[in-house]
C-alpha cells in the first residue's frame, strides 16, 4: 500500500489546531501547572524503564485531542503498517523501508517481495557473531600471527554515524579493543589515524552501502596502500572486510567474499547501524551487547506499532514537534543528554532528522506550503548550560528541547550523579516557570541596592519561562535502553514524514554537491577551469596559484 497523500493544512484537524492556537497561545506553562496539581503525571508515559514526562509543553487536554486527530487525519494508523510489512514507502526509490527487520525476533515473518527477509537477516547476525567472538577472543589474527589490538571503521555519514555515537555511548561496556573511525576525506583524518596504529594489529571495516561513496572509497584506497608498505596482497584478505550492497565494487577492491557482510537496499544508511554497519559495535562491545541493543529497539518497535496514539512515545513526541514547528513556528529543537557518554548523540540525530524530513515537495509533487523537517543541534548537559543555554532561557528563539538522563550512574558515583541530575531537574524547571518581575524584586530587596540601581538591574534578571522541553528519564545507560532511544527518534521522524506528507527516505539533497565536485576535481586537477560563476571562479583560482 503507498502512503497516503493529504496535505496537513488542508485537514480539519490543521484548521482546528490554528483556532486552538489563536486562542491559547498565551497560556502559560506555570499557570497552567498551578491550575493543575495532576499534570505531570497525566502528561507523562511510563514504559519498561522509561519515564518520559511532557507536561512542560505549552499544551492542554484539547490541544493533544486535536493532534491526535491530525494524525487520525493523515492516515498514520495505516501509514505505520505500511512501514511494518515492508511496502514500498521509500517511493522515490522504489524501496521498502525495513530497519525494523533488522532487530525482529527470528520467528517473525517480514515480507519484501514476497521473500521473508528474517533468515536472511539472521545468518548475516550469526556471521557478526561469529566473526566479533573470533576477533575479541584473539582466535582471528593479523597476517604475522598477532591477535588484533584495533578496528577501523571507514565510513561516512550512516556508514559512521551511527558506529561512532554507540560506541561512544557504550563504552562503559568496552572490551580491549581499541576502535577508530576515519569519515572525512580530509587526509589529515586519515593521517591522525593511521598515526597510531600498526598494520599486524589492525583490522579495517570498509563499510559503504553503495560503495561508491568518494569519502570512503579514496579513505580505504590511501589505508590500503599504507597497510602493503609493510604487508603484501595475499595478507588484505586477513585485514580487511567489507559492509555494502555492491558485491561487485568489493571485488574490485581485493576483498574476498568470505569477509563481505551483506546488507540490502530496503534499510537506509541512516538507519543502518542495526545492521553490519555495527560490526565495529558488536567489535568494541562483544556480540551480546550488540543483540540487546537490537533487543531495545525491537521492543520501541512494539510499542509504536501497538501502542494508542495518547499514549505512544514517538507519536506523541513527534506531533509536539509539529505543534512546535507549525504552530508556533519553531525552527530548531535541541537535544540535551546529561551523560558524557551520549556526546555525538545529536550529531547522530542530525543526520536522522535533517536527512529525513529535511524536505520541500510533498508527496505530489508540489512543493510544501507549510514547514517540515526541524534543525536539530545539542550537547550534553551540564556543558551546555554553560554554552547556548543562555539563548535558551532569555533568548528571543522558542527552543523545545529534549532533556534525556539517567536515573543511575553506570560507574556509581552517586556524588557526581547527584549533582548531575539537580542540574537536570533544575533547568526544566527553570525553563518551564522563569522568574517573573516581583520574584526578581523581591531577590534584589535584600542586595542592598539603590532603588535607581534595582530597576536598571531588574529587566535582565527577568526570565519570562515559557519554554517547552520533554524530559527523557531512563533507568540506566544500557545496550538495550540505547537501543529503545535510538529506535524512539526513528520513529518520530518517520511519523512527521507521514504528517507534513513528505517522502522521509531519499536524500536526493545531497547528491548535486556530490556531482558538483567530481566536476571542480577535474578543474582543480587538470590546467584548465570549466565555466563557473565569477566567484567561484575566483576561488579556485585563488585556489590553484
Ligand atoms: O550523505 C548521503 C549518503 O547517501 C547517506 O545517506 C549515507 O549514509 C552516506 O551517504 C554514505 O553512503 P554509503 O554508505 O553508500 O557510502
């Protein structure tokens, strides 16, 4: 079945949301918290180890009512089938859009053409296994007989991404080996690498759903050439695998098919690391990490496609963003994981969002006379409140943000926790109340000012509140609750896609830079310049003196 093709704007529901709006757009958050004793807990949806509490939006009763119904309206209900049973939703490409496949339970049915793709998926998971447990047990070895002491991950965009922020995320659940990830076609990327590691040791994973991508391949190449300054050809066999769908492209580059992990063209890259995407995961963290994580996100899959819109996390999350982006026009939307382990979180997220939703033609071919995909940006808390959460607070931008914690530290520092999580706590507070005038008087009252010198101080210490955020709160760091967040945003973004009635899985954004470039190489290889506008020509120009 193909998506559905309503443009939101023109639904009731849309039109009631605006007269909602109208109406209600100077509720405040504190007022309506003093109104209602009961409202962070009606707000607020408990599931497995999650305790996810929006009641500090800018919402009522009604205006959750009315986005349900919009999503009523859209057809998400049968939208999410679709995504489920492998139809074709990736339209533009012909696809199905099957991430979900990857983390079913083996005796799941998931049908694409016909063809149940859940044994298929199980014995690439079983090659994963076997092959990690080889290498993390030192029964695998390097071309002198060593076991390996590092893994390179050579990769961009969903090809990395994803490895990097849940290798980063679970590194409390690190083994001894050591893990690297070279992305960008800088060479000084490559260089700072290759810097601190020994051709016997190392084991590279050229991971690349096309294979084709010129990031990854000229990084593999330049590795490659390195590694045979000391080892010959027959040894690549025994450093080097492969992550892709173009079988052929691999054996052109030397690698043997014994050490090629299959993927398919129905799981996008940037939902690819359940996947051998994640090898370098199942790598660093050993094989059983790896299943729990694909174990949490399995469960988030339930829930989402089980679960009544009021109370499902990723539907309710994503129909916030929309009363945020489309009502109250919110450009961006920040994500703040107080855990350092969470670091590329949002840059992880980027790429989901921005690559998704970041679109303009809905899904007739016209162009979106309303907003769609969000900017996402954020950092870990407590480092950010001592960056932009400045702007937040008093800035002039509506910022809903995400504040996900933990309730327990995974190496028991309750001190540091402590700590950790007041600011937490703290910052939404303040976020959602602010300090009024008579709250700011009534402070300066005992600072022994001058009547003249409180009032020039008074109108920069007022925070006018107001600012929406979801509070996040989970049991613990582990693979399987990573797995559960991870898999939460997924499906947020696919629910969005479904509203603002665009195609969330091409990147067709993407590739006339990608073409563009091929292009400049050759001006800046060869003696002559093709035709360019005058700055650009000037630039290279500048460039090639
Ligand atoms: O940036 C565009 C993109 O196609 C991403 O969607 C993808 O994750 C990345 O390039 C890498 O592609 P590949 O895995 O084919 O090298």
């Amino acid at each position: 079945m193909a998506l559905p093709k309503i443009n939101p704007t023109k639904t009731q529901s849309w039109k009631n949301l605006l007269d909602h709006y109208e109406q209600n757009q100077n509720k405040h958050l504190r007022d309506l918290f003093a109104t209602d004793p009961t409202r962070g807990e009606r707000f607020s949806i408990q599931w497995k180890e999650f305790l996810v509490d929006y009641s500090k939006n800018i919402i009522t009763d009604e205006t959750l009512a009315l986005l349900v119904n919009l999503a009523n309206e859209v057809g998400l209900k049968d939208a999410i089938s679709s995504y489920f049973q492998g139809d074709l939703i990736n339209q533009t490409e012909g696809r199905a859009v099957l991430h979900t496949a990857l983390r079913s339970k083996s005796a799941e049915e998931v049908l694409v053409d016909g063809k149940n793709v859940v044994k298929e998926v199980q014995e690439v998971k079983q090659k994963i296994k076997s092959f990690s447990d080889s290498v993390i047990s030192g029964t695998k070895k390097g071309y002198t007989g060593k076991p390996f002491t590092d893994i390179v991950n050579i990769g961009i965009g969903g090809s990395d991404l994803g490895p990097v922020m849940v290798t980063e995320a679970l590194k409390f659940y690190k083994n001894h080996l050591k893990v690297h990830f070279v992305s960008n076609v800088d060479g000084d990327h490559v260089q700072e690498v290759l810097k601190e590691l020994d051709p016997e040791t190392t084991l590279f994973i050229i991971v690349s759903k096309s294979f084709t991508t010129q990031e990854t391949l000229s990084n593999a190449l330049t590795i490659k050439k390195w590694f045979l300054k000391e080892a010959s050809e027959e040894h690549i066999a025994a450093h080097f695998v492969a992550v892709s769908t173009n079988l052929s492209k691999i054996d052109e580059f030397g690698i043997s098919q014994e050490n090629v992990f299959p993927m398919w063209d129905w799981v996008g890259g940037r939902f690819s690391l359940w996947s051998a995407v994640g090898l370098s995961i199942a790598l660093a963290i050993g094989y059983q990490n790896f299943d729990d994580l694909l174990s949490g996100a399995h469960e988030m899959d339930v829930h989402f496609k089980e679960t009544d819109f009021e109370e499902n996390i990723p539907v309710v999350l994503a129909l916030l963003s929309v009363w945020y982006n489309n009502f109250y026009g919110a450009e961006t939307e920040a994500i703040i994981p107080y855990s350092q382990y969470l670091h590329r979180f949002a840059a992880y997220l980027q790429q989901g969002i921005m690559e998704s939703n970041g679109k303009s033609m809905d899904r007739e071919g016209n162009r979106a006379n309303y907003q769609t995909g969000t900017i996402i940006w954020g950092e870990p808390g407590t480092n950010s409140q001592h960056a932009f959460f400045q702007l937040i607070h008093q800035g002039t931008k509506l910022i809903p943000s995400d504040f996900i914690g933990f309730r327990k530290s995974l190496h028991g520092d309750v001190d540091h926790h402590n700590k950790l999580m007041a600011n937490f706590f703290a910052q939404t507070e303040a976020l959602m109340n602010g300090k009024n005038a008579e709250e700011v008087k009534e402070e300066l009252m005992g600072q022994n000012l001058s009547k003249e010198d409180l009032d020039s101080i008074l109108p920069y210490k007022i925070f006018e509140g107001n600012k929406p955020t979801n509070t996040i709160l989970v049991e613990k760091l582990t693979p399987k609750n990573l797995g559960a967040l991870v898999a939460m945003y997924e499906h947020k973004i696919f629910v969005q896609g479904i509203i603002w009635n665009i195609f969330s899985y091409d990147q067709w954004g993407v590739e006339l830079g990608k073409q563009l470039a091929k292009n400049i190489l050759n001006d800046i290889e060869n003696s002559e310049i093709g035709k360019h506008d005058s700055s650009t020509l000037s630039l290279l120009q500048f460039f090639k003196k």
